[in-house]
C-alpha cells in the first residue's frame, strides 16, 4: 500500500519552487503526492494545522511535517 505525501502551499513562488523539488525528489513508487493549495483551498487549512502545519511550503509525510523554507504563516491564510 502506498502512503499519501501532503504538499501544503499557497502558491507563492517559494511553495511553487518547492513543489517541483518535491515532485522530482519523492519516490513515486512508494508515495502519491497530494499538493493541496490553502488559498483556493482554505477548508483544509483546519486539516494542515492538525498535522503540524505552522507555515507553507510544508510537506507532511508519514505523519511528520517538514516546513520547507517559508513563504507564509498558516495564520496568514486565514484572513
């Protein structure tokens, strides 16, 4: 069975720049890569702060987020 890496962004050009390191580095075979963009998406972002998102570009894979860079607060989206 293959696990779910969540790409959190916001569509900044850091989180863009990100998401193409990610897309080209995560081993397909063992992951589906999900990118979930919070500004067009912003129900998710109760979902993101449950994992331990507190700033985007984040990555949660395997129950673990790693914030990549920083391109916003979680806390900003919600305005």
């Amino acid at each position: 069975m293959m696990s779910t890496a969540i790409f959190y962004h916001a569509g900044c050009p850091v989180c863009l720049g990100a998401e193409q390191m990610l897309a080209n580095a995560i081993d397909s075979k063992k992951y589906t890569i999900e990118n979930v963009h919070l500004g067009t998406h912003a129900k998710r972002i109760k979902e993101a702060e449950e994992a331990g998102v507190k700033s985007v570009p984040a990555l949660v894979l395997d129950g673990e987020v790693f914030h990549i860079n920083f391109g916003a607060a979680i806390a900003d989206l919600k305005n």
